[in-house]
C-alpha cells in the first residue's frame, strides 16, 4: 500500500489474522461504524471503546478504531444520546471515526490473543485448551511452566499482567502444567482440569466455577477479564505497523479496568 488504505483495507488485514468464521455464533464482529472506503491515517487500538477512548480519539484526529470489543453487540432499536451507548455511536459519527472489532475471532486465532497471553506468562510447549474446527485454532492455551506454588505463580502473574488477582484453591500446590484463557473462562474449569492443568488462569471466575474448580482440585488464578485481555492491544498495534504504510499512524491504550480505576 502507497497511499493511505481504507477502513475496509485494515479491516482485510485483521481478517487476515482473525478470520470472521472463527468469531462465535452469538458475537457481533467486524466494521461497526463507518464507511470502509474512507483513507485511514491514524489508528487507535484499544480494548473497549468508552467514553474517554472516544473522546480522546477525536482529540488526536483518529480515523478508526479497533477495538476487541463490540460497540455493537444487541440489536439497537434507537440511538438515544441520553444513553451512554447513544451519545458514544452519535460521537463517533460526528468525528467521522470508524470501529473495527475482533473478538472472539481473535481469541480463537491461532496466533490471537490467547497465543498472546501463553507468550507473556511464558508457557512453553503450548496447545490449545478448547479446539476449535481450523487446526491450531481454539480457546485457551495449555503449556508448562517453570514448577511453583500456586501462590508464587499468583504473584508472577499480577507482576506479569499489572493486574490484581484472586487465588482460588490450595496455595501451595505445586504448579508446572497451566491452562490460560483470556476474559471470562470460568466455563473452561472442566477442560482445564481434561488437559492436566493443575490451574487456570483467567478472569470473571463466577461463585459456582470457584466451587467446581475447588472440587475437581484445580487451582484458578482470577486475574480480571481486562487483565488477561489487554494483552491484545499492543500486539494488534505491531501487527498493524508491520503491514501497514508508515504514514498511518498506530496509536495504543489499553483503557482502564472498570474494576480498579
């Protein structure tokens, strides 16, 4: 690409590492807002688009967004300004700013973000936890790790990650076989305990996935759906600077933890 690309160039590039018929039956992925045939100079990737990321993004003249997850996900029937998801699509369109999402496509890709998440806490000989139907795809990543106690593999992870975490089981079982997954992967509990693991880590572990990891003897180390997932922006931001003009700019945050800020 010579000139700048479109919105619906970028958008090509992230199916490239996300194919669209990885995303899950129920989510909403792709262009949201916009028009794909506007040039596109400057990029924002982000984790979720809120208020501050979108006001911060017209400030600095942002073309487009690509976020993980949807603006879009239920059906809107109006667009309301005096709602919070009103005024951000009215916003959007007053600055002329596109969205692009990948999510659960970019979780099930094979070099996505749970490759990411397994990468940044060092497992090694890594497979996938749930595969998908492409191979090499799927949720979650199951590898080894230097042998620690739970609690010391705790502490690596909120070091690792900046993200508080929350021990569920015995702490000083010895872990060297872990499973990871990215946002909510309480539902992975009995697929963690299938492939070996003796923890998961995850986040928005629920009341009752505490209880069956307790009694299947898993460890589970909760260390927030935001905290496992914003591992996505500054590699989406360096897979967009590889294939993309230097005159596009990629700028990253990450936002904030609704839980913490």
């Amino acid at each position: 690409m010579n000139s700048l690309p479109t919105a619906a160039d970028v958008a090509a590039l992230m199916e490239e590492l996300a194919p669209l018929e990885l995303k899950m039956e129920w989510d909403n992925v792709g262009l949201q807002l916009g028009d794909g045939k506007k040039p596109v100079g400057k990029i924002l990737v982000t984790l979720t688009v809120t208020d501050r990321i979108v006001e911060q993004a017209a400030a600095q003249g942002v073309n487009l967004i690509v976020a993980h997850h949807p603006l879009i996900f239920r059906p809107l029937y109006q667009i309301r300004t005096d709602t919070y998801l009103g005024s951000l699509v009215a916003c959007l369109v007053r600055h002329e700013i596109a969205v692009y999402t990948c999510h659960t496509n970019l979780d099930t890709a094979a070099y996505g973000l749970n490759h990411w998440l397994a990468e940044e806490l060092g497992l090694e000989q890594t497979g996938v936890l749930v595969p998908g139907s492409v191979p090499g795809t799927g949720i979650g990543r199951v590898g080894l790790i230097r042998p620690r106690p739970v609690a010391a593999l705790a502490e690596w992870v909120q070091e690792k990650l900046g993200s508080d975490v929350r021990i569920i089981g015995p702490r000083d079982r010895i872990c060297e076989r872990v499973a990871v997954c990215g946002g909510s992967g309480g539902d992975f509990v009995g697929h963690a305990v299938s492939s070996g693991a003796a923890a998961l880590i995850t986040g928005d572990v629920s009341y009752h996935d505490a209880l069956e990891a307790v009694g299947a003897g898993l460890a589970v180390i909760d260390a927030g759906h935001h905290g496992t997932e914003k591992v996505m922006v500054p590699h989406v931001a360096s897979y967009l600077r590889e294939r993309l003009p230097t005159a596009v700019q990629i700028l990253e945050d990450a936002g904030e933890d609704p839980f913490t800020s």
